[in-house]
C-alpha cells in the first residue's frame, strides 16, 4: 500500500522529537512531494530546516505554509522563530503576534516572543510574554530558565533565581541551570551557596569551561585564591583560546605573589586579545612586583594607548617611572591620574590587579 503524506509527516515528527534533524526533512520532503498542498508538511520541513541552520530554505518553507493556509497558527511561529534567527526582529515579531492572536493559548508561540523580545531588548515585553508561556506550560523548562535570563537582564535577582530553581526542580540535571543559579547567587552576593552551584554545574558537565571559570571568580570573592587559580586553569585546558579565563588565572596568580606565573597568563591574555586593557594592567603591576619598571611602564602605556582615561594606568604608570628615577615623566603622570579622578592623591601606594566581578 503506498504511504501518504500523513504518514510521513507522523514519521518525520518522531525523527525531529529525537533530534534527528536531517533524517526528519527527508522525510517531510517526501510527504511534500505526495501531496505539495500540505500545510503541516511544509512547516515540519520548516523546522528541520531551522534546526539544520538552513534559515533562508526555512522561511521559503513557512512561507510556502503560510501560502498554502494563512491561519495556520504554528507556521507564524515558526516563521518567527526563523526571522529570529536571520536577525530580523521586528519582522518576527509580527509573525509572532500573527500566531497569538490567531492561538492566543499556543505556548511556543509566547515563548518565541518572548526571545524575539530579548533581541529587540525590550525585556519587560519579555516577560510578560514568558509570564504567559509559563501560565500555558508550566514544565517548559526552556521558557522558565529564558524568564531567569530576562530577570537577570533587569536586574531583579531574587525573581531570577525563582525561575532557575524551577527549572532544576523540573528537570534537576541540567548543568546550564545549575550555572545561571550560581551566577545569579553571585549577583545576589551568596557566593558560599553559588560555590554549591558552580560545583553542581561542572560535576554534570566536566568540560564547561565557563561554570569553571567563574567558579574561580567566587573562590576568589571567598578569598581563596588558590582554589581559584586551579579552575581557571581547568578552564583554559579545556578552551587555550579563553581570554577571560587567562586573565583571571594570572589575577589568582598576583594574589599568591606568583607573579612569574601571573605574567604568562597574562601575556596569553593579551596576544589573545590585544586590546584587553585589564590584563596590561594587572601585567604591569605584576611586572612593578618584580621590579621590572621598564616593562611595568610599557603595559602601562598599553592600557593607556586602549583607554586614555583610565586614571589607574596613569597612576600606577607614575609610580613605576618614579622608581625608575624619571620624576618630571612621573609628575606629569601623577598630574593626568589626579585630572581623570581629582579625589585621589599623587602619592599613594601603586595600585592593585583589578579583580573580574563574577558572573
């Protein structure tokens, strides 16, 4: 008996369920080809295409759906869903408010507005959206940890925390949840209990180079540089291309007055990322440690080649040309910093390393 296109379509539902992407479009593109009037045929394909991140051959599939049956409610989402993804968001918004108010109780749709709302930043419009997802579909994890996102953006943290610990109620193995929970107790100054978090995080996924970095931040908050310095190597073991992680590692370093070490980390920091002015920095006042004033004064100069109002640059610049016996270089240094921030004096200790804030 030959299938029809419902019976691809069921099929095609199955493989995309399972995130078998490719396998799904094949599919869909068979039940298309038995009956190229099916709507639901047009938009499965849609999605594959999507997830493949073929966005371009998915809008031509949502439009073809669209074409096909103008109040079909899941081809707008989707529609939406896929302009999110091209970068274009006030079109996507459109098509998401076509799916809600064609199926004011379709959830997806909320929660596609809802992220096409975060891209606009319009994040109070978010989460009103989110409200009305999760009111829809209270165990969508997805949507209650995007509502955590959104608080977070806001800077309403308690609310945040709310919404990331109903997604590790839900579903208690999700390493992404355990890290926006401890960064948002990062934020909230908990960093004892953000530890607790952190530590979830990367025992479900050893590799997440990002929980182990700020994992370091909050050992570093709880005055424990050495834990410290050891996840931020874990870190960049895991991405050598990590310039965040280096910087981090060289600032522990600094703190256990391993400033040989501190300066290697830097020095990966910064030909990562050239214009990284915190690193120079705290290079610099590494280098001031050694009492390598030559070099101290050349990152210096670097930090302020980036940013010419940095009042510290300036200041701990001053203090290196000082020890070098340069007075009229180092008075007109001193003289710039007490300019940029005319509260500080001009003969203060040098500053120093500048310390990442977590999260």
């Amino acid at each position: 008996m030959e299938e029809r296109a419902e019976d691809y379509i069921t099929e095609g539902v199955d493989r995309f369920r399972h995130g078998l992407y490719s396998e799904a479009l094949a599919l869909f593109d068979r039940a298309v080809s038995r009956d190229p009037g099916c709507t639901r045929a047009w938009n499965g394909r849609a999605a594959a295409l999507g997830n493949l991140g073929h966005f371009d051959a998915a809008l031509d599939s949502c439009d073809t759906a669209i074409a096909t049956d103008p109040g079909y409610f899941r081809a707008w989402s989707n529609r939406g869903w896929v302009l999110g993804h091209l970068g274009r968001n006030a079109e996507a918004l459109d098509s998401c408010d076509r799916a809600v108010a064609l199926r004011p109780d379709f959830a997806e749709a909320w929660h596609t507005r809802g992220w096409v709302l975060t891209n606009l930043g319009r994040d109070l419009d978010a989460l009103d959206s989110c409200d009305r997802a999760t009111a829809l579909c209270p165990d969508d994890v997805e949507v209650w940890n995007m509502r955590g996102n959104v608080l977070m953006s806001l800077g309403r943290y308690a609310e945040a925390l709310a919404s990331y610990d109903r997604v590790i109620a839900i579903s208690p193995d999700l390493p992404g949840a355990w890290f926006n929970r401890a960064n948002t107790l990062a934020q909230l100054g908990q960093h004892t209990e953000a530890l607790v978090s952190y530590d979830r995080a990367v025992a479900l996924r050893p590799e997440y180079a990002e929980a182990w970095n700020n994992r370091g931040n909050t050992c570093m908050h709880l005055g424990c540089p050495e834990d410290a310095a050891k996840s931020y190597f874990t870190a960049v073991s895991l991405r050598p291309e990590y310039s965040e992680a280096w910087y981090n590692h060289g600032s522990a370093l600094s703190d256990l007055d391993r400033h040989d070490e501190a300066i290697i980390s830097y020095n990966v920091a910064t030909a990562l990322r050239p214009k990284y002015a915190e690193a120079w920095y705290n290079r610099g006042v590494a280098l001031e440690a050694l009492g390598r004033y030559v070099e101290a004064v050349a990152s210096y100069d670097c930090v302020i080649a980036i940013k010419p109002d940095d009042a510290d640059a300036w200041y701990s610049r001053g203090h290196a040309l000082q020890y070098l016996g340069r007075h009229e270089e180092a008075d007109a240094s001193f003289d710039k910093a007490v300019a940029l921030d005319p509260g500080r004096g001009a003969m203060n200790d040098p500053g120093h390393p500048r310390k990442k804030n977590p999260g």
